[in-house]
C-alpha cells in the first residue's frame, strides 16, 4: 500500500511510468478502459466503413476509403501491442467481437456502451450511404484529433508514444474527411450533407461522455487526463462547426 501511495503521489506530481511492473491496480483498470475503447472503437470504425468503400463516386475515393480502413486498423494493433504487456491475448482479440454489428439507424442509446465491446457508442449506428459516411468521417475524425491530442500528452510513456504516432495519421485522415465532403457540396450534395449532420452531429457528441464525471480528478491526478470531457466537447463544437461553416453546413 505504501508502495502504491508513492506511486500516486509521483504521478500526481506529474511522473510517468515506462512499463506494467508496479502500475496501481486502479491505474492499471483506467488504462486498460482507456486503451480498449480505442482499440474497439478503431475496429468498429474501420469495419463500418469498409462497408461503403465500393460505393465511393470515383476510384480516387474508393482509395482514400480504402487506406483510412487500413489504417485504423493498424492504429488498433499499435495499441494492441501495449495492450499485449499486460497480459491481453492479441492474436486473438481482433476476431474476438462483431466488429461489424449495428443497432437500427433509428435507435437512440445516448452513450450507452455496445453490449458485444468497449467501442464509443458512435459506432453502434449504420451508415447510409457515401454522403452520410463522409460526412460522420468529417464529424468523427476531428473529435478523434481532439481526444488523441489528449492523450498523446498521458503519463503511461508506451501509449503516449503510440498515440503520438498515430495523431497525424488521423490528422490526414480528417483532412481526407473535408476533402472529400467538399467535392460532395460542390456538387449539390449540401441537402443530403445537412441531413447527416444533424443525424450525426449528437451522436458524435456523446462520445465525450458525460460532462458532469466524477473521475475526472482522479484521472486527472493519474495523469490519465488533462481535460474535462465537457471541456474537450466544446473544443470539438467550436471546430467542428468551423469545418461545417467552410462546407455551407451548419451545426444542428
């Protein structure tokens, strides 16, 4: 117990721990939670979207979809590999979960969690078509560089690290989501954009979770965090409102 109290202490002074030897049983839990949600949010995200490939308008599209999907999923195992040290069977994780499970599109489980696995509630829902998976990319992808700026900045080093990999990664990616739901406006996709934006808009919301957490101290003293979920929700309604601006679009 001393032992564990000196290690919070340390952390909550700002240090870093480099591998799992001596992580507090509590850190270890959030950590875990933490790199799971990502992981199977990667794979949902990846396996959802790989579904809507083919519909792309062009074979520079097709690519662009294509290469996001490869992507993600080598996101995931970069963080599956941190996973793996403490003792999570990699290999067999990835085919462990139906990645590609969804609810109706019409469902409403605010940020209830899948009951098949720890993927952010945003990646329960189908997409309907080109238009609309473009447009939850716009949406997503930048609350994904927000919540991975974050927590490039953790104080467990090896997943810092990964995530600080991965950032530019789904920077490009989110560059690719604009880029792509440009063209659509300019060429008189807006209506069907704002549909999409209003459906997804709130959905992608409640991935910052709730607003009023009681751990956020705590994570915060673990170094796990740095802001509050309702102050990372802002960030992302400030930017992703911009992007929407710059496309004709507006926020709901």
């Amino acid at each position: 117990m001393a032992e564990d109290m000196t290690i919070v202490s340390y952390l909550a002074a700002g240090g870093v721990l480099t591998n799992p030897t001596n992580v507090p049983p509590r850190y270890r839990a959030e950590l875990m939670k933490l790199m799971a949600t990502f992981v199977d949010s990667e794979l949902a995200g990846a396996a959802g979207f790989a579904d809507v490939i083919n519909a792309g308008p062009g074979i520079k599209e097709r690519i662009a979809a294509a290469k996001i999907v490869l992507e993600k999923t080598d996101n995931a195992d970069r963080v599956l590999r941190v996973m793996a040290e403490f003792g999570v069977d990699a290999d067999r994780y990835a085919s462990h979960h139906p990645w590609t499970a969804r609810l109706e599109r019409d469902a409403d489980i605010g940020m209830s969690r899948s009951d098949h696995d720890m993927r952010l509630s945003v990646f329960n829902y189908p997409l309907d078509g080109w238009v609309d998976s473009v447009v939850m990319n716009v949406l997503m992808s930048r609350a994904v560089v927000i919540q991975l700026t974050e927590f490039s900045l953790i104080s467990y080093q090896p997943l810092a690290e990964a995530f600080r990999t991965i950032l530019p990664v789904e920077t490009r990616h989110a560059e690719l989501a604009v880029e792509g739901a440009l063209k659509l406006a300019q060429k008189g996709a807006a209506s069907d954009m704002q549909k999409s934006v209003d459906y997804w808009w709130p959905r992608v919301a409640a991935s910052f979770g709730s607003g009023a957490s009681n751990k956020a101290g705590a994570l915060k003293d673990m170094g796990l965090r740095r802001s509050t979920n309702a102050e990372l929700k802002t960030r992302w309604e400030v930017e992703a409102a911009t992007v929407l601006e710059s496309l004709g679009l507006k926020r709901p």
